[in-house]
C-alpha cells in the first residue's frame, strides 16, 4: 500500500461519521467548524495511490470550548485518613460557593485528569487541594490549565501544600521561566514553613483576612497549622495575603498573589482552604470572584454577625459594645459577598451606633422576631 493521504471523518455522538477532510496532508487538523458546547468525535483513513482505504483509526474527541458555564470547582483534596470527607468538603463548598453558578468535579490525577474539553466549558476554574503528603498533580493537568490560561478566562488556585508540589517537592526553590507559579503568577521563589504556626491569613490590597476553625484542625496542633509555603514575587505579581503567624515570626511572609496575564486573570493562596473557618472562606471566594469581574451574589442574612463567625449572639453584643461605647476593636466587617452590608448596622440607617445595640440586644436576649433589617431591599 503506497501512501497517498489522509481522510478525516466526524460525527457528534450518538451519529455517523462523515466526511470532514479528504485529500489531506499534515499530521494535525483544526476544526473550525464547530458548535459551543458539542461534543465531536473524530477518526481518520489512510488512502493509497489506488484508492484503498485502511479501517478507521481509534476515535479521539473533544467538547468546543465556549468559556461560559460558570464556575468549576475542582476538588483534588483526597478523601484519606485524617482528610476531610467528601461529604464534609460538599457541605463546605455548598456554604463558601452558595449562590453563584456551580459544578463541581472530584479530582484523581491518576483516574481523571483534567482536561481541555472539561475546562473549556467554564468562565471561571477554582482548584482546591489540601492534602499534607503526596503527589496529586501531572504534567497533564498542568498543560490544560496552561491552555485554559490564554483565554479570557480566570483561574484560581489554593490549597495545603499544592506551592510544595509545584516547587518541585522542594522545601526550598528558587522558581524560573517554565514553573506554573513564575509564569502565571511571578512567584520566583518557595519557602515552606514547616513549625505549626499558622493561624489564617492577613488580606491585603482589599483582600479580607480569614481564620483558620479549631475544630476542623487536627487536636494535637491547637488550632495551628505548619508545612505552609511562602514565596518572593517579582514585580509583575500583587501581594494579596500574608501569613498569621501566631508567634509573629513569620508575619512578612508571603501566601498570597494574583496577577493579570493579558486577557486572563489568576489567583494563587497557598493557605489549607477547607480548614479556614467557613465565614472567611466565603469572604475569600467574594472577594477573588469579585477580582475576576464576576457578579457577587448579595447575602443579606449576616446583619449582626459582627464577630464573623457564621452566627448572632451574645459575642456580637459585647463586639458592638465594645466598638461603639469603648472605642474598641476593629469596625464589624462588612459582608464582601455584598458590600452594602455593614453588619454592625442592624437597623440599615447607614451607620453603627447606640441604636443598633439596642436592637441587637433585643433580637439576641428577648425576641428573635426583632430580626435584622434587610439592605437587599433598599
């Protein structure tokens, strides 16, 4: 059989396979003729000079990319002994993801590894990784969030010990040109704390600060968390989150950076993302989706939550106390996921003062049905 070009057939599944391309050449084809969304299958023919064919080739597919599905979050935290269960992380991701647009994946390198199909569907990726040992990340992986990069797309990162991964499994490493986190974000040098010091991370550049919950870390540490990866950045990537250090020793140190790389935007927190207190995680998400230029969903249900900690109670009372009355304390913090909510602002008349304690004791120690005014309505 003398070789005298290629066939290329497609067909959109279930259906037959037609042909796309005769009397070809090259050993690669681009399909412009596609539908967003569609899922193309694709075979090809070796003709030779008499006209006889070979059988089809094994089928290769692909969805097009359209980039306007929402958000994918990609779960890669293994459900392992001493690791969050998958329900527990659903639960998480329901709470912290709550009225925005979401699909969500659970993901094994080994079993599933990411795709540009899959990623192509999305506006916005938010991979999350917390796992203290092992390797949950392959060079294919790396190539589809790549490509997915170099569109008007937006791609955050964060995770226990995912800086540790892409630094090499080094400890310490000075990164360069062709290192994920040096090209997307400028991140041109990892250092891992390993002392159990950790205790959240301190916003900057608008970014919120966010606590890390005793009670989803592990007994023995005292609400602390070590093997935290800091890094030195260049002048391409803003600082957006530094390390809470409970002994203060490493306060300067950098875990956070976003940058914007022509028509895409990308976020790195090398923070334990399922281990920060649900409150602050939210606050998180508000803020880096808010970055990316995607529409914030108002939750008005926190008004009166002053200490941030996902409820209303007494604490709140001796918070707003304390603020109004003694001039002490930070202001209550404002809802990120809804920026004209303040909550210490319990009657919605703009600012926070004696009457808002007034109400608040009431709902708090008297009557529940004293509720909270609603700023979504105004």
């Amino acid at each position: 059989m003398d070789f005298s070009h290629y066939q290329i057939f497609r067909r959109t599944v279930p259906g037959n396979f037609m042909l796309l391309a005769d009397n070809y050449l090259q050993t690669a084809y681009i399909d412009s003729a596609v539908e967003g969304g569609i899922y193309y299958e694709y075979v090809i023919v070796a003709v030779d000079s008499d006209g006889n064919t070979s059988e089809y080739s094994a089928a290769v597919g692909a969805t097009a990319a359209t980039f306007d599905q929402g958000i994918l979050i990609i779960d890669a935290t293994p459900p392992d002994p001493g690791n969050p269960t998958i329900a527990e992380k659903e639960a998480f991701f329901a709470a912290i993801f709550a009225g925005f647009n979401t699909s969500y994946i659970y993901y094994d390198y080994l079993d599933d590894p990411l795709s540009k199909s899959l990623l192509g569907r999305y506006e916005v990726v938010f991979w999350i990784g917390d796992y203290s040992a092992g390797r949950l990340w392959n060079d294919a992986t790396e190539e589809a969030l790549r490509w997915y990069s170099r569109y008007n797309t937006a791609l955050a990162i964060a995770g226990w010990r995912v800086a540790f991964e892409l630094a090499g499994l080094k400890p310490d490493a000075q990164l360069n040109p062709g290192n994920l986190l040096y090209d997307l974000a400028g991140i041109d040098h990892f250092t891992e704390v390993y002392e159990i010091d950790y205790a959240g991370l301190v916003g900057e550049n608008d970014f919120p600060d966010a606590s890390l919950d005793p009670a989803k870390v592990y007994e023995a540490w005292s609400g602390k968390m070590g093997w935290i990866g800091t890094f030195g950045v260049d002048t391409t990537g803003e600082i957006i989150a530094r390390f809470d250090s409970e002994s203060g020793a490493y306060s300067d140190e950098i875990i956070g950076v976003r940058r914007k790389n022509g028509q895409s935007k990308f976020v790195f927190l090398s923070t334990p993302f399922y281990y920060l207190k649900d409150d602050g995680a939210r606050n998180i998400v508000a803020s880096v989706l808010g970055w990316f230029g995607r529409p914030i969903p108002c939750d008005c249900t926190r008004i009166g939550d002053c200490t941030g900690d996902g409820r209303i109670g007494p604490a709140d009372v001796v918070y707003l106390v304390g603020y109004v009355l003694r001039q002490s304390g930070k202001p209550p913090q404002n809802d990120l996921t809804c920026p004209v909510v303040n909550r210490g602002d319990f009657d919605c008349d703009g600012v926070t003062n004696i009457a808002d304690i007034v109400k608040l004791v009431n709902y708090v120690y008297r009557s529940p049905a004293l509720g909270p005014c609603n700023p979504c309505d105004n």
